[in-house]
C-alpha cells in the first residue's frame, strides 16, 4: 500500500509544526502518485502563502518515493539504490 500525505507549513503561525494530512492510500504507486500530482498541480494553480509539499510512500516508510512543494514546478524521485534525491 502507498501513501499520499500533504504537508502545509502555516504563514500566520510561523514556529508551529507543519500541518499533517492524509489525502489516501491506494494499492497501485501510481494511483497515490496521480493523486499527489493532482494536489500538487491544483495548488500551483490556485497559489498559496503557506508552504504546501506532498510525498508519496510504502505505508510505514520513512523515504518518501515521490516529492514536490508549491514553491517549485520541479518533482523528485528517491533512487532507493544510492538514496538520492533525482529530479524527474
């Protein structure tokens, strides 16, 4: 099972941990990897001021497998061979 959460970093509450939501868990990588897209894709539309990233993982994982945030149009990838961070 995959993992789809999202991560605001609050403007008005700055020092406050970021905000944590789950936004599903799915069977297929890439059905939590559309899903986060499609989150990712409708903030950068939208605009915010907060900081908003999203990661996409193995349930229980602690290395996300796909990463991006609304400051940026780049997404990334982990190489679970070397470990790094490869953008896509």
């Amino acid at each position: 099972m995959y993992e789809v959460v999202e991560f605001t970093e609050v403007r008005a509450l700055p020092g406050n941990p970021p905000v944590q939501r789950l936004l599903g868990n799915f069977a297929m990588a890439q059905d939590a990897l559309e899903r986060g897209r499609a989150a990712w894709r409708a903030t950068l539309e939208e605009g915010t001021d907060d900081y908003v990233w999203w990661v996409v993982k193995r349930q229980g994982a602690e290395l996300a497998e796909w990463i991006a945030d609304s400051r940026s149009a780049k997404e990334y990838a982990v190489d679970v061979r070397t470990g790094q961070l490869i953008q896509l």
